[in-house]
C-alpha cells in the first residue's frame, strides 16, 4: 500500500480506539471519515471492562488532524443506480457514503479501509476493489501489526472477502 490517504468505516475507527492504535493511525496517515461515519455510526466503543468509552470524533476535525467527507445526493443516487437494491439495503450508510465517493473518481490516492464484508465484497463488484486496505495493512505500514482486534481484520480475510465479491458481482449490480 503506498497511499498515506485513507477513508475509514466506523468499525475500523472503533477498533482502533478500542485497541489503542488510534493516536497512531492519526499520526501516520491523513484520515478521512465519511459524514454519515462520523455523525450517525461512531459513539462510544466497550472497552476490557463492558463500559462504553465515548468516541468525540469532532474534536479531532476541529483540531484538523481528521478530515470529514461528505458525498453530494447526486453520487449516492449514481451509487443506488448502478447497484441491486437488495443489496445496497444491506450495506451502512456510511460504507454507501465512502463507496458513493470512491465511484466520482475525486479519490483515487485514498484507500477506503472497513472490514466489513457487505461493503469489501461492494468494492470488489463495483471494480474498486484495489481502492480497498484492511486493517491489518494499515497497521503493518506504521509497526502496529500486533494490535490487529481479530482475523476478520486481516489481509487475508479482506481479501477472501474481495474475491467473493467478484464472484456475486452479476447478482450485486443491476442489468
């Protein structure tokens, strides 16, 4: 992965404070967090005790060390056009914000990194696929590797994830 650029999804930021790679990851790279992330998807996460931690995303913008993004109706319409709306309903809105904005070609140096497998297999049917990083990436790329939460974090799993993306593409996208 070459890109300091990235898009994050809410599980990745949660995971991220959870796991205490947040400080990092901000440091390292120029994090951009889709609208819909930031102000619907990302509250609080449970840390080792069961408690809920909250997750104050602004402050980071206002201190400019995050960027908020945002998709114009127009590229999320263009996004519901071209996809199966079965399977659009299954994706979060937030991942429909990042993906929308991926499709204007106004990203191309970002890599949209989510380990969700609704929107890694999306990527994959969408032909955005190399536009796609796990976790696990992101954390080798600044020595953090060892923090990664779980396998479904993983290259691996991200890329299993995209290959079965491809193989359901003519079910995901509309005739």
């Amino acid at each position: 992965m070459k890109s300091r650029l990235v898009i994050l999804d809410a599980n990745i930021v949660i995971a991220a404070f959870r796991g205490g790679f947040w400080k990092s990851i901000i440091a390292q790279y120029q994090v951009n967090i889709p609208s819909i992330v930031l102000h619907q998807e990302v509250y609080h996460y449970v840390d080792e005790n069961e408690q809920k931690v909250p997750i104050d995303l602004v402050q980071y913008i206002a201190a400019g060390k995050i960027q908020e993004i945002s998709a114009k109706p127009q590229e999320i319409a263009y996004l519901e056009e071209k996809v199966n709306p079965n399977f659009l309903d299954r994706i979060d809105d937030g991942e429909k914000e990042a993906i929308a904005l991926l499709l204007t070609g106004n990203f191309d140096e970002h890599r949209y990194c989510t380990a969700d497998t609704r929107a890694i297999k999306a990527l994959a049917s969408l032909n955005l696929g190399a536009f796609g990083v796990s976790l696990e990436e992101l954390l080798s790329k600044i020595g953090e590797a060892k923090k990664l939460p779980d396998e479904s974090y993983s290259k691996r799993a991200f890329d299993l994830k995209k290959a079965q993306g491809l193989q359901e593409q003519s079910m995901f996208l509309k005739s």
